[in-house]
C-alpha cells in the first residue's frame, strides 16, 4: 500500500467519527469507529514495518499525543 491509501484510508474512518458524544448510543458508535481504526492499524503495521501507527491513528482522529 502507497502513502496515499493509507491517507485515504484514515480520511474515511476520521469521516465516521461523531463531531460531539451527547448520548450513550453516539459513545457507544465512536469505540466501534475506534476500535475498528486499531484493527486496521494491526493489519497495516503487519504488512509494513515501517507503518507509523500513532500517526495514522492520529489521523484517523481516535489518538492524541500526549494524552
């Protein structure tokens, strides 16, 4: 995989995340987006060694540095 699908790859599940958590069902659909961007960065991390993880969860809008 390119540089380019891993940005795109982000790009969509960043897309999914709910702008604001009000409700328990909204809370609930952000950990499955989540979790669901960790899946993805398990599978990529196997396919590339030098797959930068933290970066992509980043930009995936599920990690922030320092928290």
């Amino acid at each position: 995989m390119t540089k380019k699908n891993y940005v795109a790859l982000a790009a969509a599940i960043k897309s999914k995340l709910p702008v604001t958590v009000v409700s328990v069902p909204d809370a609930s659909f952000r950990f499955g987006v989540e979790a669901t961007a960790h899946a993805i960065a398990d599978v990529l991390a196997l396919d590339n060694p030098k797959f930068e993880r933290d970066r992509f969860l980043e930009a995936c809008g599920v990690y922030r540095k320092g928290v």
